[in-house]
C-alpha cells in the first residue's frame, strides 16, 4: 500500500468521525528500514518520520536533513535516561515518557540547553508487565508532576495489547487527556489506525503499510 493510500484512508477515517480532514497527523515510522526506502517517501514529500531507537535515528537522519529541509522526527520507542539529551537534539516530539525519573532528567536538560521537544507521556493501557508507560491509575498524578517540571506536555500516547480490541485502549487514553486537558492522542497502528482515529486519535504510526516489512537483520 502506497503513502498516497494511507493517507487517504486518514483523511477518510477523520472525515467519517465527524472531524476535519487534515485532523491527524501521519508519523512514518521508519525503524530498521533501509534508507532507499525512507528516501523514497521524502522523495514523495512527507515529512513526519517515527523512529524507535535513538542510535538509529542518530545514524539515519543527520545526512537526510543535509538533503531534505522540514523534516519532523519523532521518537516514538523506549528512551533511557543517558540517552535524554542526544534525543532531545535529534527529535521534535518524544511519545515514551513513562517515569519520573525520565521526566526528570528532560526538565534538568530543557533548562541547561533552553529548548524541549513536544512531550507525550505514555500510558500502559493494558497494565502489562513486560510493556513500558505509566499505569492508568497513575497517570493523572503523573502528568501532574510533569507540569510541574514546566514539561511541554503535547499529550498521551498507548500501544494496546496485541490480543485485545485496541478501540476499548484508545477509549481510556482519550478519557484520561479529556480531563486533564491533554489534546494530543498518539494511538494506532499499521493494523487500527481508523479505528484510533474514530476515538480521536491526533497522531497516527503507520510502518509497514506504507514502507513493507522492516529488515531485521
């Protein structure tokens, strides 16, 4: 399926749930792709690229912005805390702050380098042991705390479980911003996007549908 292809059925999705058609925001996760391909949908003109690892990025992305001006990168896997601040000068948007200790370490390095990226908090919608992201019953606390870390808070982000209907996760992660204001919801994927988006979904991560299937190797 094509970039062009995507981003119609988004544009649809947004329209069928009563919103503006330009309502959400298409992030390419481009993870262990290989970079012909992510040229390829530069080449197409998108701009709005996700990535999980910041070594990766950190490979990736410096010689793509020597080519390719506007281009909007976010970090949308697991991040460690002496990774905080090459992330924080690679990426415009992190959706994987999970824990004080995290949230901490951003606010120390927003203050000494004068500039955040937008911030999303991650939320474990499916309370799941081996998955990232604060609990739901924690997250209002949580988001607190970052406020008071004067933290650019954009929103929250989930990656439901893969056995569940993802539209019951993206239902608590928009009533979790809704009462704390949040307008930023970082929710579906490759396989549900549509589904996210109809829950009000503001940001979507779409990989394989548009690149194929990653390299591993």
């Amino acid at each position: 399926m094509s970039l062009d292809d995507i981003s119609a059925r988004i544009r649809a999705a947004a329209l069928d749930a009563g919103r503006p058609a330009d309502a959400v925001t298409l992030i390419a996760v481009s993870k262990m792709q290989p970079d012909e391909r992510v040229a390829a949908v530069l080449d197409a003109g998108h701009r709005c690229f996700g990535e999980n690892r910041v070594q990766e990025a950190a490979r990736k992305w410096p010689g793509f912005r020597e080519t390719y001006e506007g281009i909007d990168l976010h970090l949308i896997g697991p991040l460690q805390s002496n990774k905080v601040r090459q992330a924080m000068a690679l990426f415009q948007s992190i959706h994987s702050v999970d824990r004080p200790r995290l949230a901490r370490a951003i606010a120390r390095i927003a203050q000494e380098e004068g500039h955040c990226p937008d911030l999303f908090i991650q939320v474990n919608t499916g309370e799941e042991e081996q998955k990232a992201g604060v609990l739901p019953a924690d997250a209002d606390a949580f988001i607190a705390e970052c406020r008071d870390l004067d933290l650019p808070l954009r929103g929250l982000m989930c990656i439901p479980p893969a056995d569940e209907e993802p539209s019951l996760h993206f239902a608590l992660l928009a009533k979790i911003a809704a009462r704390n204001g949040l307008k930023g919801l970082s929710m579906g994927m490759s396989g549900d996007f549509e589904r996210a988006i109809a829950q009000g979904a503001t940001h979507v991560r779409v990989g394989s549908a548009i690149f194929g299937e990653r390299h591993t190797g």
